[in-house]
C-alpha cells in the first residue's frame, strides 16, 4: 500500500510542477503584454498631443481616446466571453 501512495504522491508532484510552471509563464505574458500595453498608450497619447495640440494638455482628445479605447475593450470582452462560454458548452 506504501508503494501506491509514493506512486501517487510522485503523480501529484507532476501534476503540481506542470501547473506552476503553466501559471508562471501565464503570469510572464500578462506582464510583458501589460508592458506592451503602457508602451501603446505612450505612442498614442503622444500622437493626440502631435496632431491636437490644443494648448499645454490637450485634455478633449485624451478623453474621447480613453472612452473610445473604453468601449472598444468592453466589446472584445464581450465577444471573447461569448467565444469562450461556447467552447466550454462542447
């Protein structure tokens, strides 16, 4: 009975090392992907102060970018929820 148990306890350590590993590199995307993300809103803020400089802040433009880029997130995040709930029902 001792042997199954080792047997097992070895499985479980596999399974545990697959899964930290999984979420380790799961974690790297998300922040290189968020340092991606920072480096796009710099280009593109930079871009509303080239093209729309009203002034020293050019406030207008960076608002509608953010509830443009707002809406625009919040309907990819509705589509994929939606791709997602249909591959979890097959």
């Amino acid at each position: 009975m001792s042997e199954f148990n080792l047997n097992n306890l070895k499985e479980e350590q596999k399974k545990l090392r697959v899964e930290v590993w999984g979420r380790l590199i799961v974690s790297l995307l998300a922040a290189f992907g968020f340092v991606v993300a920072l480096a796009w809103n710099d280009a593109i803020k930079s871009a509303i102060d080239y093209y729309f400089p009203l002034g020293t802040s050019g406030l207008v433009p960076k608002f509608i970018y953010a509830v443009a880029l707002t809406i625009g997130v919040a309907i990819l995040g509705f589509y994929l929820s939606k791709l997602a709930t249909k591959k979890e029902g097959k």
